[in-house]
C-alpha cells in the first residue's frame, strides 16, 4: 500500500490526473479501452470536474459507479446524479445501477449482469476510485452489515440500519481483481482511519479489508 499525502486539494488534483493519464495510456494501448469504477460522496466531485477538462480518450473509457444509494437517478443523493453533473456537458459512457427497477436486489443483479458482459468473469477494472468515511466505510460497505460477508456475488444490494438506508454496491470480490485501486480521500476526519490502513495493524474496518490480487492500492490522502 502507497501512501501519497497532500496538503491542498490543487496538488492533490493535479497527482490524481497524472497517474489517471499514466495507468489510462497503458490500457489504451494494451486493449484500446480503459475501465474505470467511480466513487460518489462528495470528495471526488471537484476531481472529476478536473478530469472532464483535461484532453482525453474519452470515447474509449468506459466509467462504472462502484456503489448508488436507493433513490431516482435525479435525486440530490444519486451518485450517478452527482457524476453526470460533474462531467457535463463532457459525453462520457458511464454505467449506472438502474434504481427505477422494483427492488434493490434485481438493480444489484443487472448490474453484476454488465458487469460481467463488459469485463468479463471475473469482471477485472483498470482502476477503481474509492472513499473512506468518517466511520471507516468504504464504497457502500459499512461496518456491521451484510455486504462485508459477500463471498461470491460482485454487485449487491445492502441495507444498513445505522443509515436507516438501502443501497447498491461492489463487493470485496469485485475490488479484488481491480489492477489498481485508489482510496481518494479529502478532510481531517478521515485521518485516523488513513493512520490505521498504513499501519496495517488494526483491519477491523471496511476500507482496511479492500484488497487487490492483480496490483496496487494507493491511498492520495488530502489533509485540509
């Protein structure tokens, strides 16, 4: 695990796109298309705002969300909402958990469906881009909930109590077969559980369980 740690978002910024450019270049080249998982919150926003500006292989980038909460797709919480916003007015093939469908559950299986049409089995990301919350979570994998235990299944619904809140995400299986994935993390309050992923001694959190058996796991940890 890296460790890249800055001290204002214009650095932090500026060290994401370069290695996007550099791990990007390499699968345009190799298979002429580049496979990337999004996260949502509110701490990649100004990320991709900076992403949609730079000149780019758009048109051969394929963009996923690793995780959607139940709601419409134009509500103020949908990720997909948040995503599209910020790459607009950019035309970007992105992939979204369909939140219209009856149940959370079916949403989940037509996603790891594509998931496996696009990626194959199993489905293997260039890149994923995760958070980590102020109480460790990461993707929508919280403490406690069922999710955590997901063996098998590469996309799932997940209800979790603490949030009163039903919502869809990648699994451990899926994350696992990423080439490279990157915790992009802004804020002091996710300082002490940055600390405890680097040390690696304490991985009784959801972020601390993410593992990559194909390559790399950076952490651009921005402090401020």
């Amino acid at each position: 695990m890296t460790h890249l740690r800055f001290e204002n978002e214009q650095d932090w910024i500026a060290a994401l796109i370069a290695n996007w450019q550099e791990i990007g270049s390499e699968a345009l080249q190799k298979r002429g298309v580049f496979n990337v998982a999004l996260s949502g919150g509110s701490s990649p926003e100004s990320l991709y705002k900076a992403l949609s500006k730079i000149d780019w292989a758009w048109s051969a980038t394929h963009l996923f969300i690793g995780d959607e909460r139940w709601v419409p797709m134009d509500h103020q919480d949908s990720n997909y909402r948040m995503i599209y916003q910020a790459f607009y007015p950019l035309t970007v093939k992105l992939e979204r958990w369909k939140t219209e469908l009856p149940k959370a559950e079916e949403a989940a299986a037509d996603y790891e469906r594509r998931l496996i049409r696009d990626l194959g089995q199993p489905p293997r990301f260039d890149l994923i881009l995760l958070g980590i919350g102020n109480d460790g979570h990461t993707a929508s994998l919280f403490p406690g909930t069922r999710a955590l235990q997901e063996n098998v299944k590469y996309a799932t619904a997940n209800w979790v109590s603490q949030m009163d809140s039903q919502r869809l995400t990648l699994t451990y299986p899926a994350l696992r077969q990423a080439k490279e994935i990157w915790f992009v993390s802004k804020g002091a309050g996710k300082q002490p559980w940055i600390e405890r992923m680097v040390e690696g001694k304490s991985p009784d959190f959801p972020a601390a369980n993410v593992q990559s058996e194909r390559g790399a796991i950076k952490i651009f940890n921005c402090v401020n």
